[in-house]
C-alpha cells in the first residue's frame, strides 16, 4: 500500500521547497505527528525537531527555521541560508511530489 500524506505547511526557497506532511493513512489516528522534508534537487531529507522554544522558530537536527508571517528563513550549519517564501495553496511542483512519494515508500 501506497503511503499518502498531506501537506500542512508549504514554503519555497530558489534551491528547494520546505514542507511540513502528515501521513493519511486509513489505519492511522487523526492527527498524528508531523513530519518536515527539505526537497532539493533529487533529494528529500528529513528534519526532524528538536526544539521550538518560540512559534516563529523550529530548530531541527539539520537546520533552523524562522518564519515571520509569509516569509522565513532556513539557516544550515554551513552558513547557507534558504529565503522562504509560503505557497498557501500548499501544492508540491510534480517533480518534487513524485520525490517526496518516492522518499516515503
């Protein structure tokens, strides 16, 4: 069985998209934990958190995320930095989402 997700939280940044999922799966409670992606490329990696002393900032194990309304900003512990900008419809381009289908099966 195909895993299916949705998409909570959608950002786009000129080198990738960040986006919080949810798994839908028929079997699994309502509101289960989310999960963060960064999509780039051909990859998908995972970000998972480890902090969130703020609502305007997620530290994850990869990077930090500042959001501050429509925008934000991903910092990577190289020194580069992702300007975001929120997609509210929430769609993933068709590359990225075949990436994001393969990454989760």
């Amino acid at each position: 069985m195909l895993i299916q997700y949705a998409v909570l939280l959608l950002f786009y940044a000129s080198h990738g998209s960040l986006a919080e999922i949810e798994l839908t799966q028929p079997d699994m409670p309502t509101g289960s934990e989310s999960q963060w992606i960064w999509i780039e490329g051909n990859t998908v990696t995972s970000l998972q958190v480890i902090g969130s002393g703020h609502p305007s900032k997620r530290v994850f194990d990869r990077a930090v995320l500042t959001i501050d309304g429509e925008r934000g900003e991903l910092q990577w512990p190289n020194g580069r930095s992702e300007v975001l900008s929120i997609n509210s419809a929430r769609t993933l381009r068709p590359d990225f989402r075949r990436l994001v289908h393969q990454h989760l099966n």
